[in-house]
C-alpha cells in the first residue's frame, strides 16, 4: 500500500503485561495456528469470494486503512458485505443498515467477513486476539493513557469485539456515528487499555474461546429466526 501519514505520538513506555510473551511468543503461535488454519480457511474462502461477487457490484475484499501495531497504519482485509463506497457514507454501521449486502448480513452476524485476516495474521499486521483496529479518525485521538493500545498487536477479536457483538443494535438507525462515539467507543477504548496491561497466554485463550461460542451462539439466533 502507499505511506499513509499518521500523526506522531509518543513513544508508549509505560508497562505490559508479559512483554516476551507479546512480543515473540505470541507472534509465533499467530503465525503457526495461521498457517494450520490457512487450508481450512481457504476452503471456506472460496465460496465466499464468489457469494460476495454474485451478490453485488464491487470487489470481493474490502480494505480499510486501521491505526496498527507501533502506530503504524495498514490495510486491513474483509469480504465486503456493504455496496461500494459505503464507508463514504459514515463510518459505522448501523441497525437495518441498508448500505449492507444480502451477503453481509449473514457474513458480519457469523463473523465470517473477517476470514481473510489470516493474511494480515500471517503477514505480521493482526493477531487472533487483542485490540480491534479502530479508524485513524479515532486513533489520532487517543490519550496518553490509551497510547499503550497501539503497542500491542491488534486482534481479529478481542474483549469488546466479544462484550459488543451486537453494536448494530446498539448504535440503531438515527445517528449512529454519535451513538457509537457516545456510547460504545469510551468503554471499547477502557477495555482495550485493559488488554494491553493485562495481556497473557490464559487470557489469550479465554477470548478466543468466548468469541467461538458467541459466534455459535448468533448462529442458533439465525436458525431460529428461519424456522
């Protein structure tokens, strides 16, 4: 991708928890379980690629510029699930969003939208878990204290990735950019900070198993929905 220019910030010196962990240990197992992961992933990439290019005008993947790890910014990869240029529009989705596409509807409640991070995974930009990468708009606001966010690998999930599963509904349909900043944003940041202090192995593997079973859990939502 072309630089893309990012304010300064200073320089985050202030204590992590398991700084070895964070740093090697944890980025070997990212990148091994990516691996493991890539053949299956692949396999159900596949038919995603050609729902998502059926289903509407535009390109297969979508990818967003994200405030990234040692504040640096990267592309991060989705399927696209809304019609293009979407983001143009306002930044945050909102419930019964009609930029959404048949096939995002169902991609974004089972998560599957988020399939070709193993890529960013693999290429050193994500881990599987820690803070979701947010827009530069809110990155570049950051306090000092939530300077530590963008010192630990963003996540594919994360604590608020899990606590705030259904912000759709949350934000609603009128205004949902100021509903979002209102509140959501305050506590995902609080929750993101607790990450980067806090951040363990047991930690790592409790998440990701609760990001599993909430998925499972909108997936028997969704069935029941249809019956």
């Amino acid at each position: 991708m072309g630089k893309t220019e990012m304010p300064k910030m200073p320089y985050w010196d202030g204590p992590l928890s398991h700084p070895f962990y964070s740093k090697v240990v944890k980025r070997i197992l990212d990148f091994l379980l990516a691996l493991i992961l890539l053949v299956p992933g692949l396999l159900m990439m596949i038919p995603l690629a050609i729902w998502v290019k059926v289903d509407s005008e535009g390109p297969v993947l979508y990818k967003a510029i994200r405030g990234g790890y040692h504040n640096q910014p990267f592309r991060i990869w989705k399927f696209r699930s809304m019609v293009v240029d979407a983001d143009k529009t306002g930044g945050c989705t909102a419930k019964n969003d009609a930029r959404v596409t048949r096939a995002g509807k169902v991609m974004r409640r089972l998560k599957l939208d988020e399939l070709p991070q193993l890529f960013n995974i693999l290429k050193g930009d994500m881990s599987f878990v820690g803070p979701r990468p947010e827009l530069l708009l809110y990155t570049e606001q950051y306090t000092e204290e939530q300077q530590c966010i963008l010192w630990v690998r963003p996540g594919v999930t994360d604590r608020s990735s899990i606590v705030y599963i259904a912000q759709d509904e949350i934000v609603g349909e009128e205004d949902p950019v100021a509903n979002f900043e209102k509140l959501i944003l305050p506590e995902k940041n609080r929750l993101r900070v607790e990450y980067a202090k806090t951040q363990s192995f047991p930690l790592d593997c409790r998440l990701m198993l609760e990001t599993i079973k909430g998925v499972f859990g909108k997936a028997e939502d969704m069935a029941r929905e249809r019956r």
